[in-house]
C-alpha cells in the first residue's frame, strides 16, 4: 500500500459518486466492512441488475461474497481479483479496489466524452501501424521459412548422428 495509492483511490470513489466519506487512515488496519460496501457499491454500479448478498457476518458469507464478486468482474469485465488481498482488508486491498474503480472512471469518463490524456484517444495511424498487412506477411514467411529449416535439420540428423559416430 502507498500513500498515493490509497489517495487516488479514495479520489476515484468521491469522483463517481460514493455516499460514504472514505478516509486516507481507513486501510492502515483491517476494515473488511468497508472493502465489502466498496465492492458491492462498484459492482451495483457496474452491473445494476446483479444481485448479491451482503451479508458479511460470518467467515464464510465473506468468502462467498468475495467468490461472487470476483466470477462477476471475471465474467463481465474479465478482470481478475486478488481475493486474498481483498479479504485482508487492509492497504493491499486497496490496489484490487483500484483496478475496479479505475475502469469505472474511466468508463465514466470516455462515455461522458472527457479524456484526461488526450494521447490515450484512439489514433487512426497508430491503428494503421498494427495492422500493416505487408508486415504480417513477412512474418509469417519467417515462420515458414524457420520450419522447413528445422525439418530440414531433423531429418538430417540420421546422417549426421552416423558420421560423428565414426
């Protein structure tokens, strides 16, 4: 857990709407209930017409709850969750949670058509570079080539494993 870490997570939760005040100190100990409201509170905004319970009073609730929202955030946004870091609760919690409200901003932010860094907007050329036919050719030409002579290789192999027998 940094320092930074923690501060653009608690920004990126105030900037989307959370009702709860999240304080810098709330990760330096173990505070499960509040990694649990940020989590089902990220997941309803991510996927409204989930249901999941919030019951968290007994270990095994919490497992349950931790297994369900990482299948959702598997299955819907294929991101997966450190669920260990999760259910310690405490400033490693807070690097999981920021990947899930980082792409909350961010979807957020593009669907509102505001881009922070105008050089992550999709540029045509750059889209152009990736997919130049000509070089995709080649390399696969390469590939080819690269095959024959390991075949090459291995089928003479026989002669050559006589003669250094000699």
């Amino acid at each position: 857990m940094s320092f930074g870490e923690v501060r653009s997570f608690t920004e990126t939760m105030k900037s989307l709407g959370y009702p709860r005040m999240i304080s810098l100190d709330n990760f330096r100990t173990p505070n499960f209930e509040l990694v649990a409201d940020c989590l089902h509170w990220l997941i309803q905004r991510f996927y409204p017409e989930c249901s999941i319970s919030d019951d968290i009073s007994t270990e095994a609730d919490r497992v349950s709850f931790l297994q369900s929202i990482a299948q959702i955030m598997l299955t819907k946004a294929r991101m997966k969750l450190n669920l260990k870091k999760l259910y310690a609760a405490d400033g490693s919690a807070v690097r999981e949670l920021l990947k899930l409200a980082a792409l909350l901003y961010k979807a957020t932010q593009t669907a509102t058509g505001i881009d922070e860094d105008p050089s992550e907007v999709a540029d045509p050329a750059a889209t152009l570079k990736l997919l130049d036919a000509s070089a995709a050719t080649a390399a696969a030409a390469e590939v080819a080539r690269a095959g024959v002579a390991l075949h090459d290789g291995l089928m003479a192999e026989s002669q050559l494993r006589e003669a250094r027998a000699r």
